[in-house]
C-alpha cells in the first residue's frame, strides 16, 4: 500500500492543493516500510491526481480537498481521505493504520 500526505513543517497540511511537499509512505504488512518527501508539480487542476497515480498511490490522507479534486482521485481509484488532524506524518500513518484516525469536516470549501 502507497500513501501520500500534504506535509508542511513536518504535519500534515491542512490544504491539500498548497502544500510544499507530500510524504509518500510505503506500507507493507501494516508496517511503513518507507517515507519519501517529494516536491509537487505545479498545482493545476487534475496536475496532482496524474502525479499521484503515476507514483502509484493507493490512498490519500488530508485535511482537506475540494470537491472536484476527489473526484479526479476517485477516477483513478485512489481513496481519498479528508478531515484529518494536523499531526507528524507517520502518526497519521500509525493512527490510519490501526483504525484509529479520527476525522472532521473536509476543511476545503471549494
């Protein structure tokens, strides 16, 4: 399993299309196995979802997204996850991974 976070000063982002890097997590066996930080493509409508499929991402966990980005994920069968705390990253990860993560309201309004 391939997760991405929107990371910013080591947290999760609370805005998706405006974060300055994702953590790409590798998960095998319930166990992260790998964490890269990644700089994303300039933020375009649909630029994200292509770079996420190509980096082969399973699920998405942010705080929040708009309406029309999710839907480019869900196209190409990535989960998207939304209203998640702004925590260290592999907390969130820990937290998803025990079915622990608690989430709020998508805090993207658009």
């Amino acid at each position: 399993m391939r997760i991405a976070i929107p990371v910013s000063d080591g947290q999760l982002s609370p805005h998706f299309g405006h974060a300055p890097e994702f953590a790409v997590i590798d998960v095998i066996n319930g166990e992260i196995t790998n964490v890269h930080y990644l700089t994303p493509p300039p933020h375009e409508p649909g630029s994200l979802p292509g770079w996420m499929h190509e980096l082969q991402v399973d699920v998405i966990i942010c705080g929040g997204m708009g309406m029309r980005a999710q839907q480019f994920f869900h196209q190409y069968g990535i989960e998207v996850i939304v209203g998640a705390p702004s925590l260290p990253v592999e907390e969130v990860v820990q937290q998803y991974l025990a079915g622990t993560l608690e989430t709020g309201e998508n805090i993207c309004d658009h």
